[in-house]
C-alpha cells in the first residue's frame, strides 16, 4: 500500500499542473437555452439529448451501438459509495444501463479486496444516452465508463476537488512506456480485475500502458485480449460492457478474440513516429458532419419524447 499512497500524494501535488490538465467542470452548471426549432432534422443529436437532464421513464434498455444510440430507463450511478466516488458532477453523466451500475458497484469492492483503495469514476453517459457535446464518439448507449487511474482518496472529496482535480498522467513524455514514478502493480490488479469480467467486452488504454499491462501480466493472460490501445486515454481506463440481456435493440461489438495483441505490428503501430508525432495533412481534413437524430436507430425518438 506505499506504493498506492505515493501515487496519491504524487497526483494531488500535481493536479495543477498545465501538464496534466484535463477537462474542468463546474461548480455553477448553467441550463443551456431552448432550441429555436428542435424538430430541424439538420439538428445535432448532441444538442437534443445534451439537453436532458432526466432519464426515459421507460424499461431499461440500450439502443444502438455504442457510438450510435440511446439509453431508455437509465439509472444513476450514486455520486459516494463505499468503494467509489463520481467525478466532474456538473456534467451529468454518471448514468448507465443498470447492468453498468451493477458492475461498476462489484468491481470497487473488488478491487478495494486487491488493495486498490476505490474507483474514481468518470463520464459514463448522458441521462437518455446519446450523442455528447464534448469527450466521446461512444458512450451513448449506457454501457461505457471511464475509470481514473488515481485511486481514489480516503476522505469524500469536495464538490470543488470533483470539478477541478485532475487524473494522475500515466504515460512517459516521450509516450514510449509508462511512468514508472506513478505506475504500480496495483494498477495491473484492478485492470486484470475489469478485464476478467465475463461481460466486460474492451478495455481501452494508451498503448504504453497496454506494453506494461503485457510486460508485467503473469499467469492467465488471456485477458488481455480485451486490452485495447486507443488514443489519449493515458489517465484512465475505458470499460465496455456487453449487451445486456433484455436490450434487444442493442448492436453488439465483435467479441474479442484469443489474441494477446502483445507483439507484433498490432501494438507497434502505436509507438511509430506516424502516430507519436504526426505531420499535419496538407490538405485540412474536412470534419464529419454531426449526427442528427434520423442517423440514430427510431426508438432514440421515443427515448427524447418520453416524460
């Protein structure tokens, strides 16, 4: 447990830092304005379902895939519980499809038993789901979860430490490997923990974080096939859970398969200089249109209309 207190007082002492900065909330959330004309179909999703402040009084469900959905009959992660607490409150996305609530609440108390001291939770999803205005192509569906890689302090922080606190970076400058000043065993403990997890479907990590997770793992490591690399994601984890039973207009995700993904071009891709110093294009790259509504599946409107 040293190692976990280092880390700790490490990332406190640092939260300020432009290097580690990250989103800030806020402490005095404003209600956006009304839309002029929300029945536009060349509105944005995000401006719709940003706008929601409540879940669909439906039966629980995920609609869609995970970048392209909604969420009926959400329910809402507690901001404090006995092994977690919830970031960035303003924000209003601690909810998730039950199924997600249920798993979040047993992997805290186990990796709480690993000696992780608790999860610190981040985005999940919007009260309907949907498309976001900032952060995320996916979680729209209820079944995503961002967890910090800090552990989580043993007091409840304040309303302020939840809005402007930030996340203990993991990744080496030079983005070649972790930073072994902060990267502990226990880190392995309560990825593999997730990872393990029947319903767990990705896990998505930097890719110097899953070099370690690969360098370091012993034993059983086929969970690992679950450990993704994905860009950013150097100060926390981002976990996907499977379509759960009863969400029958849920689009699954092609299962893992038993490949480690440990050598080989599959995790060298991700440490070429193509990717850890990019050039920029010559021509601009022209941004993809937002999603309106008609891209998403139709019972995403039912989900908006529902009171």
């Amino acid at each position: 447990m040293n190692s976990l207190r280092l880390i700790l007082a490490f990332g406190f002492a640092l939260s300020s830092s432009a290097t580690l900065a990250q989103d800030r909330g806020t402490l005095d959330p404003k209600p956006l304005p009304p839309l002029a004309n929300p029945n536009d179909p060349h509105l944005a999703a995000k401006q719709l379902f940003g706008r929601e402040l409540a879940p669909a009084k439906l039966a629980p469900g995920s609609i869609g895939f995970y970048s392209k959905g909604c969420l009926a009959g959400a329910q809402k992660l507690p901001i404090d519980g006995p092994t977690w607490q919830v970031m960035r409150l303003s924000r209003n996305r601690n909810w998730g499809n039950p199924a997600l609530i249920a798993f979040l609440e047993k992997l805290a108390a186990k990796a709480h038993k690993l000696g992780w001291p608790g999860l610190l939770v981040g985005d999940m999803s919007q009260p309907r789901g949907g498309p976001m205005f900032t952060g995320h192509a996916s979680h729209q569906i209820g079944l995503d979860a961002d967890i910090w890689l800090t552990p989580m302090p043993n007091r409840t922080l304040t309303r302020m430490e939840r809005e402007n606190m930030s996340a203990v970076q993991m990744v080496r400058k030079d983005r070649l490997d972790i930073d072994p000043r902060v990267w502990t065993p226990e880190h392995l403990k309560v990825i593999r923990a997730a990872a393990e997890a029947p319903q767990v479907e990705r896990i998505f990590v930097n890719a110097a974080i899953k070099k370690a997770l690969c360098r370091e793992a012993t034993g059983d490591r086929h969970w690992l096939s679950k450990i993704r690399p994905m860009y950013g994601h150097d100060y926390h984890f981002h976990i996907r859970i499977k379509c759960p039973a009863g969400s029958a207009g849920c689009e699954p995700q092609t299962p893992p398969d038993h490949n480690e993904h440990c050598s080989g071009p599959d995790l060298a891709y991700w440490f070429s200089d193509a990717v850890l110093h990019p050039k920029p294009p010559k021509v601009p790259t022209k941004p993809r249109p937002p999603l309106t509504l008609a891209d998403l599946p139709a019972a995403c409107r039912t989900v908006l209309d529902a009171r």
